[in-house]
C-alpha cells in the first residue's frame, strides 16, 4: 500500500537538505520568489527527495512536494 506523504519543513530535514544554508528546500517551502530558469535539477541528488521518494522536479516552479513512501499492511486468514 502505498501513502502520500508531505516533505514537512523541519531544521531535521533543512539540515539534510543538499541546500540548507540557503534559502531553498523548495519540496518543503514552496515556490522560489525568484524567476526559475530549467537548466538542470538537483533535488534527485538529495537524502530527502530520496527518502520521500520524489519523482517530480524543479519544486523551486511548482511548489511543495508529496512523497510516496511505503508501509506494510498485515493480512489475517
């Protein structure tokens, strides 16, 4: 079964975001106030878009992330 998860802004995962000592953290904080230019994405190097398991990009344009992470699910017979 698969649940959606939303990147929740917290100093945790801003310290083990690739970019912390910025303003960015896009998947958590939402749009970049600055004018986005598509060269490339870093967000699929990050421990957190990894541990979300995050497919889209440039969240700096679209906004906050949900992730998709998974949880068993017992079964009784």
């Amino acid at each position: 079964m698969k649940t959606s998860l939303s990147v929740w802004n917290t100093a945790e995962h801003a310290q083990v975001c690739l970019f912390h000592l910025s303003l960015y953290f896009f998947c958590a904080r939402g749009c970049s106030l600055e004018k986005v230019s598509k060269k490339s994405c870093n967000c699929p190097a990050c421990p957190v878009y990894k541990k979300y398991g995050l497919q889209n990009l440039y969240f700096c344009e679209t906004g906050k992330a949900v992730g998709k992470k998974e949880h068993k699910v017992e079964t009784k017979i």
